[in-house]
C-alpha cells in the first residue's frame, strides 16, 4: 500500500504531466509558464479546490491580473510614483499572505510583477500573460482535482484539516519587507529590458516568497542552492530530450523531475533540504527549460542563452542571500533592545 507521501509525490508528477501535455500540445502560448502556474497549484498543501470554487478563483485572478494594467501609465508617465505604487502593492501582497498563510500568494506576486513590465514591453503582450496565465490556474486546478481523484489519500475523504496559523504583524511586516526588497530591483531592470528579464521576474518572485521562510543561517544553502539544484534538473531534461525531441520524450522527463523533486518534498526520500528548496528547484528548471525549447524552435543559440539566464537566476538568488542577511543583522539589535529589561532607578 501507498504511503501518503508516495500518494503526494506521484500526484504532482501526474498532475504536471498532463499539464505539460495540454500545453504544449494544444500550442498555448507561453506553455512554460502555464507549467509553472498548475506547479505552484500542485504544490499547494491541502485538498484541492471544487470545480465551482476554482472557476471563482480563476474570476477573480484574472480581474487582478487586468488590475495590474492600470500601472502601466504610472510606470510610463511617472515612473517614481509608478514603482513606489508597485512596492506598495507587492509589499501589501506579501503581508497578507504571510498573515493569513494564503497557499495563492505566489500567485499573486507573480501577477503583480509580470503584468506591468509586460505592458511596458507590449501591449499584446499583456493579453497573451493574462490569458496563459488564467488558463495555468485553470489547469492546475483540473489537473489537481483529477491526481487527488486517482490518488486520493486514505482516509481523507471528510476530513477538514484546520489551516496552519499566520505570522504575527511585526514578523510579517519584516519579512514582507524583505521580499518586497528582493523582488523590486529585478523589477526595475525589466523595464528596461522585459523580453531579457521576464524570466528573471518569474525567479525572482519565487525567491521573495521563498525567502520568507528562512532565516539568514539557511538563506545561501537553500536560495542559492536550490536554483543551481533547478538549473541541474532543467540541464538533464533538456539532455534527456535531446535524445529524442518529442511531446511524449518532454512530458515523460518532466514527470520524472517532478517525481525526484516532489518525493523528496514531501518526505518520500530522504533529503536534508527543507519542502521549500525542491519546489523551488522544480519551479525554476521549468523556468529554464520553457524559454529553452522556444530558442529552439525559434533557431537561436540554447546553449548562450541558457548559460545567460542560469548566471542571472545564481545572480538573482545570491542578491536574495545577501538581502536576508543584511535584514537579519539590521533586525537584531532591535530585538534585543526590545527585551532588555529596564534598569534600577538609582537613589
């Protein structure tokens, strides 16, 4: 009999499979990115959403998603105030996530992030990023009902496990803060290049979200680590691939980095890194791979523009160190001074 961590680990590699399937196979564009979205749904604790729940979700996400249209003239015409709104909002998003322990939060942030600096690149860019990425949240729901359904965990049928309580407000204000920090610089370069730091962006969120989990002891072994862990996995597919480039050849290696990454996420294997390392290893070789299979089919140099994003994916990550780390030290002395114990009053 399946463990409940066999069942957990094999239902994000299923569920990414089929997702990898429809959107390559369907041609949808931007599929990596679908990819990405249904893996952060994936890898969403808990049951998964209703049909009716998920559709209202999707609503929702989209209007958001065509919200963060209306930053693109600030960001033109007044770009100080632009980006101080745009801070504002991400520090406001991660705020509430940290609070109220949302599993969407990721979502958000990459909304809030990727919809601006596509709209400052193009305009039908924005159509095509809010279309895909409303049909990844789309897909990652059917396809995490459909995993759960194959693979229903025993004995959690009418079971409601209560939600993992938020942070307290000084908490999470200092490590929205620090997120918030680490996203917005890779932010500002966007601008000025979208096409070259889109990808970028999409790491860079992952970081911030994942940065809010660690402390700074842990920061270089897990940030640093995990993306060079998520460049390695992106590297053997595409190698994998190379062997025999087909839809079936992506699906079936992208189901086996799931299943190495997800077993150790969820305890099927023994690993010394916490969950938050090998999701966000999976997450960034999808972000790898996907404008990797592009240059191919467009005639580019995979091997120039790889190397080029890996360096600023390990550049992104070591800034994301150092962020933490220079927090950390700025927050001590005032944790300290807040706990002294005053002193006797002399006579």
């Amino acid at each position: 009999m399946l463990h409940r961590a066999d069942r957990a680990a094999l239902r994000v590699m299923l569920g990414l499979g089929i997702a990898t399937a429809l959107a390559y196979g369907l041609a949808l564009p931007l599929p990596f990115v679908v990819c990405v979205m249904a893996t952060l749904v994936l890898c969403k604790p808990g049951p998964p959403l209703p049909f009716a729940k998920g559709a209202l979700v999707t609503l929702v996400f989209c209007v958001l998603l065509a919200c963060g249209m209306l930053l693109v003239p600030v960001l033109e015409h007044q770009a100080f105030s632009g980006l101080l709104l745009t801070a504002s909002i991400l520090y406001a998003v991660f705020y509430g996530g940290l609070r109220r322990n949302h599993p969407l939060t990721p979502v958000l942030l990459l909304a809030f992030a990727l919809i601006p600096v596509a709209g400052v690149a193009e305009q039908a860019l924005v159509g095509a990023l809010i279309l895909t990425m409303g049909l990844g949240l789309v897909v990652g729901t059917l396809v995490n009902a459909f995993s759960h359904a194959v693979l229903p965990d025993a004995g959690a049928a009418g079971v409601k496990t209560a939600p993992a309580p938020g942070m307290d407000r000084e908490s999470a204000a200092w490590i929205a803060l620090r997120g918030t920090l680490i996203v917005m610089p890779v932010f500002l370069l966007a601008l000025t290049n979208p096409s070259l730091y889109i990808a970028a962006i999409m790491k860079t969120v992952t970081l911030g979200q994942q940065a809010s989990h660690i402390n700074a002891r842990d920061a270089g072994r897990e940030l640093v680590g995990s993306t060079l862990a998520g460049a390695l996995i992106g590297a053997g597919v595409w190698v994998g691939l190379s062997l025999w480039a087909s839809l079936w050849m992506l699906v079936l290696w992208l189901m086996a980095a799931a299943l190495w990454c997800a077993s150790a996420m969820y305890g099927a294997r023994r690993s010394g890194s916490p969950p938050s390392f090998w999701a966000n290893a999976l997450v960034t070789a999808l972000i790898l791979l996907g404008p990797a299979i592009e240059d191919s089919a467009n005639g580019k140099n995979v091997l120039q523009a790889s190397i080029v994003r890996t360096c600023l994916f390990v550049a992104v990550a070591g800034y994301a160190w150092a962020t933490v780390w220079v927090l950390e030290r700025l927050r001590k002395p005032r944790a300290r001074s807040a706990v002294r114990p005053p002193t006797a009053a002399t006579t």
